[in-house]
C-alpha cells in the first residue's frame, strides 16, 4: 500500500466517524515555545487548553513532523526520521478512551478490502499508563486484546507531553510484532525494534508547566476538558504495509536512497557503514527539501540551524560515499520533490526556490571542506611528524571555528588517517567559547553603558553554535 493511501484510507475512516479532516500546518510552529512542529496536536493545542474554542469537536490530519532530538538514530535504527508524517484523530472534548481505542483497533485489523490495514490481531501489543486500570479494561473486555499482550509503563514511556508547557496526559500505545527476526520476545518492554510502535494515542487531561524531565515535571492542574490526541507514523505503517525492512526503504524515501547509490556507484544491502550514510542521505534530502519548501533558510540559529545542519549531514554523508567534489544534491532534491509531491503538490510549485536554496548551501558548504581539508590535512601532517597519534584539540577547535568543520567530521576524518582526536580538549575550548558568549550576553542583558560592547557580541554570537534547538522539541516517549 503506497504511502498515500494509507493517509487517504486514515482521513476518510476518521471523516466518516464525525472527524473535520484539517490540512497540514507548516513546519514552522505558530506556537513559540517551539521551533519546528514535532507531533499532530501541535496546531491544536489552544484548544486542548480552552484558550480558543474549536470550530468542530473532532478532526483529523496528516501533520508534517520534525524531530531533531531522533537525529543520530536516523539510519541506525528502523524506525526514526528527522521528518517523518503524523496521521492523527483528535476529539476536543468529545470523545474520550472509550471511543478512542475501540476506533484504532477497528482502523487497524479491518480487513484492506474493507478500508482498513488488515494487521492479524495477534501481531498487535499494547501498552497502557501504569495505573490506568481503564485503558486496560477497554482493551481487553472492549476490544478482546489478550491480557498478557497488554503491558504498563511509567511516566517516561506512557505519559505524553510536548516536552514544554501545554496539554498531557497518559496514554497507550500500539506495536506492530515484526516477528523473531527483529529481535527478542516479550513484547515492547523487552524489544522496541521487534515490536514497532506505530500508534499513540494520548488521553489529554491535565496540563504541564516548565521545567522538569520526562518524569518529573508540574501539573499545574486540569484541562478544562477530557480530550484526545494521537498520532500515528505514516513512514512506520508503510514499512509495515509494504513489506520492508525499515522507514528508508518505504515508496517515497527509498527512491531518494536509491538514486543516491546510484550517483555514488554504491551498492545498497552490501556495507553496514555505507548503508547508514545511504539512510542518512536519503532521510535528511526529504527533510531538508520540506523544511525549504516550508520557508526555513540555512542560517546559525534556530530552525536555519537546523536545516544547515541536515544538509550539511546529507553532504558529508555523500562524500563518505564517494561523491568527492561532485554536486548531487540538486538531483536527489528533485527525486524527493518528486515523492513527496503527491501528498503535498505545491512542492513541485516551489521546486526551483528549494534547489536554489539547497544548491547553496551545497556549494557553500563544498568551499568549507575544500579549505578545511587543506588546513586539516597539515594538521594530520604536523601530528605525523611528531609521531603523535592524537590530533590536538586546539587544532580540532580552530577547524570548528574558523571553517565550520563539525567535530564528527574531524573524527571520521582523521580515523580515516589511523588518528584519534583529543575530543575533551576540544569539548573544553567549546565550553569556554561558550561562557564567554555568555557573559556577554549577561553583560548586555544588564544594560551596560559601554555599547560599543553591542558589536563585540554580535560578532562573538554570529560564530556561537547554536546549541538550544533540540532541548525544545517534543518530548518522545
Ligand atoms: P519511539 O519510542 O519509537 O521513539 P515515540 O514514542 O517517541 O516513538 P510518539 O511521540 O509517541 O513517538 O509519536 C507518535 C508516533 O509518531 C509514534 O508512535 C510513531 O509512529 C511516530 N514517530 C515518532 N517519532 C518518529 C520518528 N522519528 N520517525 C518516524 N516516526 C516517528
Ligand atoms: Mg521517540
Ligand atoms: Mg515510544
Ligand atoms: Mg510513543
């Protein structure tokens, strides 16, 4: 089942059980404690507070998600992109467990000829907030899931919020068995790659306030209404539904990979390590090409920091697959503007803003390696000679500083020269870089009366790293 379809048959399950079907919402969250909308109720979320009143009590969408937090799993394990789509129901103070979880089984396991996505109901685990004796109830007497395929979990795993203030509440979640080969028995709690959480469904009841981990934060009280959000992964059903083996090789995502190896003369399915940069590329591309289509531009901050950083991952990645000097980005964007302009067709509108922008960043970022490589390279040299084997991490700063070498790239790079690099020195000169903009900032914060001080700061923060965009994203359980 192609990965349209399953959002078609999503919307029009939910459209016929009372549900407003509501579009995407850019990528750009309107919410400003976040920088990029990382879960379907973010849009919503006024009404989950009874800040706005709702035009309709149900809906449902397919909202587009960035995690940035899931970025070093990406192409490591099965189930994680940076952007990724949420197919999601929602009741604002309508209907609460006991129509919601009926409603998912029902979508799950009805048959594919019936409008549904046929899973064999003994494939499917479910987990519930540990003392919600009343999610467990409907799923075994309601639903008829065996008891000992119902398993509870605590804060980290079964109480849901965005990470930052706003709604939460306990919720249940829905894995998909892959069956032995992916791993151990026991159901999620013993193996979250063998069994695939694609399904989230989220009792809204009371609302968080800042501060705290996963576990640990204020509830500052109740919502003025019992209400429903969920959120279910497109890329995790398609890999389901379409027989593969992860979310890199579903419809959309594998003709980016596949295109990829292809300029590189890679083959996919022979080289652990090139198959991840394959996942890597293929992963970043889309979500670079929607964050752009979305409207963010590379930059040093924020969300432009975001996307820099995806596309320069791409690149590296690229290289490391051998793409040496040559520019491919401009052709994998066309194969993910491609893919993705089903579901989203203004893509193809946008197409020559989104080259443009990327094409840019790839020449920009071209520049960077080619001096750096050079600089590095005498630093290899320098090491050598002294028949030291540790590059220094003053030298691994100055790359990170003066020509923007991320530190993952000066480590693969001088492992690739039999050379370790001193990363705690590095991590140090980071940190005092960083105190130091600090203090100026503190400095400014405080008025000082010396403002040609303003420009020293600009000057310093215009090379910081921004450090802050994924500590505000979407808590995942
Ligand atoms: P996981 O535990 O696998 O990291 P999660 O619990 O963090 O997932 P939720 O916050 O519950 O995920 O999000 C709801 C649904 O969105 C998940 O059940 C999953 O299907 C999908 N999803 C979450 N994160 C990703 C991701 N990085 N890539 C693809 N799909 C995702
Ligand atoms: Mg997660
Ligand atoms: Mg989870
Ligand atoms: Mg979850």
């Amino acid at each position: 089942m192609e990965s349209a379809e399953i959002a078609r048959r999503f919307l029009r399950f939910f459209e016929e059980r009372g549900h407003t079907v509501v579009p995407s919402a850019s990528l750009i969250a309107e919410d400003p404690t976040l920088l990029l909308v990382p879960a379907g109720m973010v849009p919503f979320k006024p009404y989950f507070l009874g800040q706005r009143t709702p035009p309709y009590k149900r809906a449902a969408s397919v909202q587009k998600c960035v995690r940035t937090p899931d970025i070093d799993e990406v192409g490591k394990t099965t189930r994680h992109a940076t952007f990724f789509q949420m197919l999601g129901n929602f009741s604002f103070g309508d209907y609460f467990k006991d129509d919601a979880i009926p409603f998912a089984w029902e979508l799950l396991t009805r048959s594919e000829a019936d409008g549904g996505f046929g899973f064999p109901e003994d494939r499917l685990w479910v987990t519930v907030y540990h003392d919600d004796d009343e999610a467990a109830e409907l799923w075994n007497k309601k639903v008829g899931v065996p008891a000992e395929r119902i398993q509870r979990r605590g804060m980290a795993d079964n109480f849901w919020s965005m990470g930052v203030p706003g709604p939460c509440g306990p919720c249940t979640e829905i894995y998909y068995d892959r069956g032995p080969e992916y791993g151990r028995e026991g159901g999620p709690i013993a193996d979250e790659n063998r069994y695939l959480e694609v399904w989230n469904n989220v009792f809204m009841q009371f609302e968080r306030g800042a501060g705290g981990g996963k576990e640990d934060f204020p509830i500052l009280g109740d919502l003025p209404a019992k209400s429903v959000d969920t959120g279910m992964g497109l890329e995790r059903m398609a890999a389901i539904l379409q027989g593969v083996d992860n979310i890199y090789e579903i419809d959309t995502t594998y003709k980016i990979l596949d295109r990829a190896a292809e300029l590189t003369k890679t083959r996919y399915g022979r080289d652990e390590r090139a198959d991840i940069s394959l996942r890597v590329v293929a992963d970043h591309v889309r979500t670079g090409t929607m964050l752009v289509a979305d409207g963010v531009l590379p930059g040093n901050e924020g969300r432009g920091y975001v996307l820099r950083r995806i596309l320069r991952r791409s690149i590296r990645n690229l290289r490391l697959l051998g793409s040496g000097e040559e520019r491919y980005m401009h052709e994998l964007t066309a194969v993910a503007v491609d893919v993705m302009g089903e579901l989203y067709p203004e893509l193809k509108a946008d197409a020559p803003q989104i080259h443009g922008v990327i094409d840019a960043e790839e020449a920009s970022f071209l520049g960077t390696l080619r001096t750096g490589t050079a600089i590095f390279d005498a630093a290899v040299e320098e090491t050598k000679r002294k028949s030291a084997t540790v590059l220094s991490g003053d030298q691994a700063f100055q790359l990170h500083d003066t020509y923007g070498f991320p530190i993952d790239l000066t480590l693969e790079m001088a492992s690739e020269q039999g050379l370790k690099v001193d990363e705690e020195g590095f991590r140090r000169l980071m940190k005092e870089q960083r105190d130091r903009a600090k203090a100026d900032a503190a400095a400014k914060k405080t008025g000082n009366a010396d403002i040609s001080v303003f420009g020293q700061i600009l000057e310093k923060a215009g090379k910081v790293e921004f450090l802050g965009y994924d500590q505000v994203s979407a808590e995942s359980e």
